[in-house]
C-alpha cells in the first residue's frame, strides 16, 4: 500500500471527482481531501492509499497533468521532519 500525496488541487475538487480520475489507474482504498472548515471547497491537496503498482501507475500518469485549469502534482506522501521524533 501506498500513500498518494496529490497537491494543486481546484477549489470545485469533489471526493467523486477525484476517485474517478484515480480508478482509471487501480483500485483507491482511501482518499480524503482537505476541506475549507467554513466553505467546504477543498483546500488543494488530498491523500490517497493504492496498492503499489497501481500507485506508480497513478504518478507516472497523473504527475503534472491539469485538472480543472489547475497543473496537479502526485507523488509519495513523505511524513513531515519533526513529528514523531523520539528524544534522546
């Protein structure tokens, strides 16, 4: 399994919208788009998991396609530096 960080995402961006634009490329196991707290448009990004390959396939062809009028990068969601670190 592999988690999708998908980043430039249009503001009219719907959960429907976006798993059928992944499901060409696989089966999406979970997707959730970050929402405006107050609008509920989306912010511009969303996670997805896919299983690996179907993962890889979703990057090589999505990453830097447009959306919407807007260029949309997929690629590994990578943790951010400085959470979870344990001290020594």
């Amino acid at each position: 399994m592999i988690t999708l960080s998908v980043r430039g995402l249009p503001r009219s961006t719907t959960e429907e919208s976006l798993t059928a634009l992944f499901t060409e490329y696989g089966v999406v196991r979970s997707l959730k788009i970050a929402k405006d707290l107050f609008s509920g448009d989306c912010r511009g990004f969303a996670t997805i998991d896919m299983e690996g390959h179907e993962a890889r396939a979703a990057m090589a062809a999505l990453d830097g396609s447009d959306l919407g009028g807007s260029t949309i990068r997929v690629g590994p969601d990578r943790p951010k530096k400085g959470k979870n670190r344990k001290r020594r």
